[in-house]
C-alpha cells in the first residue's frame, strides 16, 4: 500500500474521530459559557492536554524540526524561547486570569478601567495576534496536504480553512478541547516514537547522532550562530518575543476560563509545560535525525521552507505506514491549534467588541452565539486568504513574529493591569496600540517583508534610512509599549480605578463571587 493511500486513511480516520466530537459537543454547547469556555467543567488534567495541543502547532512539529535540520544547534532558539514562557504564565498570570476574566484576557485589563476604549483596543492587538499565527498554521497545512494528495497549494489551505469552521461553528470550546485533547495525545505519541526510531540508528545514544550530524556537516552544526538570526541583538529580539509572547497569546489564555477555579487553572499549566518540554527535547532529536538520514538538502529540495523535515523523516525510519501517520497527525496538529485561534478570535469579536462595545453589555445569550457564528465564518474566510498569500514562508518564523506582537500588544497592559495601582485607561489603550502598530511598522520594514515577501535585493535598501535590520521586532516594540503605559499612567489620573484596584487584588487573591454579568466587572467600572 502507498504512502499516499495510508495517508489518506489516517487522514479520514482522524476527521471521522473529530467530526463525531463536534456532533457530540455541538448538542451541548447552548450559551456562550459553553461556546467560549466549555462552562468551565474540564478537568485539569485534561486541560492541561488540551493546552499542549492548544501551543504544540505546526511550527513546533515542522517548523522547528525543519530549522534544526537546516542550521542545527541553533533551531533550538525557538524551542526554549517558547518553553521558558510557560512559567510565567504559571506564576503571574493565569491566577489572576482565572478569578478576574470570563472569556478574554481584555476582562482582566478592562477590569477597573473604562471598558469601550480597552477592550476595543485589546481587540485590535489580539487579532493582530491571531492571524499572523494563522498564517503560519496555513502555510504548513498547505505544503503538507500539496506534499500527501497532490493537491494544488491553494486548494489544501481552502480545505483546512473549512473543516476548521465547522468545529468552531458548530462544537465551540467543547470540541475544540476533545480535538486538542486526541491531537495533543496523537503528536506526543507520534513524536517520541519517530525519535526512538532515529535513535534505533545509533545504538539509543543522542551523543552518536550528534557525532555523525558533525561529521556530515561540520562542527557549525553543533555550535551556536548560524543563519538562524542575523545578529545577537535580533536572537535577544526573538528570545524576548517568544518568552513574553507565550505569556499573552490570546488563545493560550482563553484556556484558563475552562476550568472550575484558578486552582484548577495553575495545575492545567504546570501539566501543559510538563508535556511541552518533553515534546521539544523530542523535536531536537527529530531534526538532527532527519540532518543524518534523510539529508538537509533533500529536505530543502522538497520544498516548504523546510517544513517537510519530519515527515520525510519519517518515511525514511517508519516506512509508507509511520509517513502517513506522521502526515496525518501533523495534520491533526494544525486543525487543532487553527480551531483554538479561531475561537480566540470570535471571542474577541462577539465578546469584547458587539457584546461590551458595541451592546454596552445589553445583548442577549441569543444574540450573541448568532454574532459568534457570524464572526466565526469571517475569520475563517480571512485566515484562507492570508494563507495563500503567504505560501512557502517558515512555519516557525512566522510564528516567532506573531509572539514578537503578541510580547509588545498584550503582556505589558495585562501585567500592568494586575500589579500596578496607577494603571489608567489612556495608558493600556496607548500601550496595546503602540505596541501593536510599532511591531506591525517594524516587520514591513525589517528583511521579513522588504526582502523575503516583496523581493527587493537587501543591498539596494539595507542603507535606507527607514530600513530596519532586525528580523524581530520585540526588542524594541515592548519596551516601547511598557513605556508608553507607565508615562501616561504618571501623567493621567483616574480615581475609580484606582479605588478598584483594592478589590481586584482580592479577587486575585481569594477568587470571585460568581458573577451574574455579563462582564464580571462592569459594575466596578469607571464611567
């Protein structure tokens, strides 16, 4: 039997799995406690699953794999940087999340502040956010189901971006959760097994793999600075974007409102960042593997901006039957993260912007699930486009520039919202709109699109005076956003919030009494 054919039917079996969830969960999700937070009645245990299968996208099974299979040792970057974020979600933000928000990380900043201007403004940096995450999801789901079916790019993101609006459309955060669940259960199976395989190759012994990777390639392999950033200043860029970038992804966040209490939520955490780092140091071994047996050249000829690492990995240690399971849950992989970003944004969109902007709270539970569907069918139309518009870029780095903005637009209003008393309105509107145009600003002018997307030659344009040489933006755009924040927190007053402060530290601290609003603090809110 082909590969092509076993791919096929893991691919089928997987949907008719995930299709059944979704029928399952849709006959359950009647309000939006249930569309946006799955009420609130996952376990730890579960979420913590759902959360590795949430974070574990494209860019960790294909795009790491294939920059360590390119460049080696210094792949590695994206895997710590993203690992190291995990315990600041544990220790500073997912307790306050919990017992302050419903639904978006904008309840928690909007908490004692004017709500219209926060949360509008909170909305533009998370979709922001999300769909430049998208794009890197739709990238690799393209050149992966082009590589399986032979179906042309643009026709592989249109499929994705379909079954992608039927979960979300029509199961909400429930079967999101079972997908991310069997998907996070599949990768992490599929992931250790390709890796002891490699390590069949070389008596079990990662020290033998190694030795032959430089044997092959050269030392620089196993030595740090190569291709993979430009320069020291753009690796600490990259570096500060992925860590505090984790710590304010919109659709990691989202995920704390899943369970009963902000107990419940640390212990999702502290399991999700167990799973994730056992993931990466299996991802380490599967890209030097894939250096070895397969070939950074031939990876490089199959196209895909080196996406295609892992699976042909696979096809060469596992044979037709692992490539097609490996395909199939790479695929899995990108269906799950694409539904949970798509849910992210709806609630943005029905949650902050029609619902406590628009509505001014006042819509109804009806109203609001016909604006989510809506909105759901929206953003699915706009993550196809963007897909196909960004065809062969590197999963990885794309993504590394979604949690570049994410680190600038999000993490500073949201940790300045919990800690810091004189924390005003002006200040986390300015914040999250600087630092979300100055990170967009700065990308259009960085190598990533002047070079990369637009195709000018760097040497007609690198002495511009407007050209900027660093690739990730972070380094400057969250310093730039935290100061911002704290300068008109100095120089503007708001009385009522900062009599507010008091009482959401006690929510932090103790948890709250269960709400009966639609936004947990809009009767504490400043007019």
């Amino acid at each position: 039997m082909g590969s092509s054919t076993l791919s096929i039917g893991f691919f089928f079996a997987f949907m008719a799995l995930t299709l059944a969830i979704t029928y399952w969960a849709a006959r359950r999700t009647r309000t939006t406690e249930h569309f946006f937070a799955a009420g609130g009645q996952v376990t730890p245990w579960q979420n913590g699953w759902a959360l590795a299968g949430d974070f574990l996208s494209a860019a960790a099974l294909l795009g790491i794999a294939g920059i360590v299979t390119s460049n080696g040792f210094d792949g590695m970057i994206y895997s710590i940087g993203w690992l190291v974020g995990w315990p600041i979600i544990l220790f500073l933000i997912v307790e306050p999340l919990r017992n302050v928000g419903r639904f978006t990380f904008a309840d928690v900043v909007a908490y004692r502040l004017r709500q219209r201007p926060v949360r509008l403004a909170g909305a533009i940096g998370t979709l922001a956010v999300i769909l430049f995450y998208l794009i890197a999801q739709m990238v690799a789901t393209g050149s992966l189901i082009k590589l399986l079916f032979g179906l042309p790019y643009t026709w592989s993101v249109i499929v994705v971006g379909s079954v992608m609006l039927v979960y979300v459309l029509f199961g909400g955060m429930l079967a999101t959760t079972w997908v991310q669940v069997v998907k996070a259960v599949l990768l992490m199976g599929g992931g250790i097994l390709l890796a002891l395989l490699v390590l069949t190759h070389f008596d079990m012994n990662p020290l033998k793999l190694f030795a032959a990777a430089s044997e092959k390639y050269g030392t620089r392999v196993l030595q740090p600075g190569s291709k993979v950033v430009s320069g020291q200043w753009d690796a600490i860029s990259l570096g500060l974007g992925l860590m505090f970038g984790t710590a304010a992804m919109p659709h990691v966040l989202m995920r704390a409102y899943t369970v009963k209490d902000s107990k419940a939520a640390r212990l999702s955490i502290l399991y999700a960042t167990g799973l994730i780092g056992v993931f990466h140091l299996m991802v380490f071994i599967i890209g030097f593997g894939a250096m070895v047996l397969v070939g950074a050249e031939a990876v490089a000829k199959a196209g895909g901006g080196g996406n295609m690492a892992a699976p042909l990995l696979a096809l060469t240690v596992g044979g037709n039957a692992f490539f097609g399971f490996i395909c199939a849950v790479a695929f899995a992989t990108m269906l799950a993260v694409v539904a949970g970003l798509t849910l992210s944004g709806v609630a943005t969109l029905c949650h902050d912007v029609w619902t406590n902007v628009i509505r001014n709270g006042t819509a109804s539970e009806a109203e609001q699930l016909k604006v989510a569907r809506v909105a759901t069918v929206l953003i699915s139309i706009l993550a196809i486009g963007l897909g196909i518009a960004f065809e062969g870029q590197n999963v990885a780095f794309m993504a590394g520039l979604a949690f570049s903005i994410a680190c600038a637009a999000n993490f500073p209003s949201l940790v300045l919202a919990i800690t810091w008393r004189h924390f005003t309105t002006p200040a986390a509107v300015a914040s999250i709109l600087v630092g979300t145009l100055s990170s967009l600003v700065l990308i259009y002018l960085s190598p990533t699109i002047q070079v990369d997307i637009l195709g000018k030659p760097l040497a007609a344009i690198e002495h511009q005076w407007w050209f900027v040489s660093l690739r990730n933006p972070a380094i400057i755009s969250m310093p730039l956003s935290f100061a911002v924040a704290i300068l008109l927190s100095l120089v503007t007053r708001e009385k009522n919030a900062n009599l507010a402060f008091d009482e959401m530290q006690r929510r932090i601290l103790v948890g709250p009494v269960q709400p009966t609003l639609d936004d947990p603090g809009q009767a504490k809110n400043a007019a």
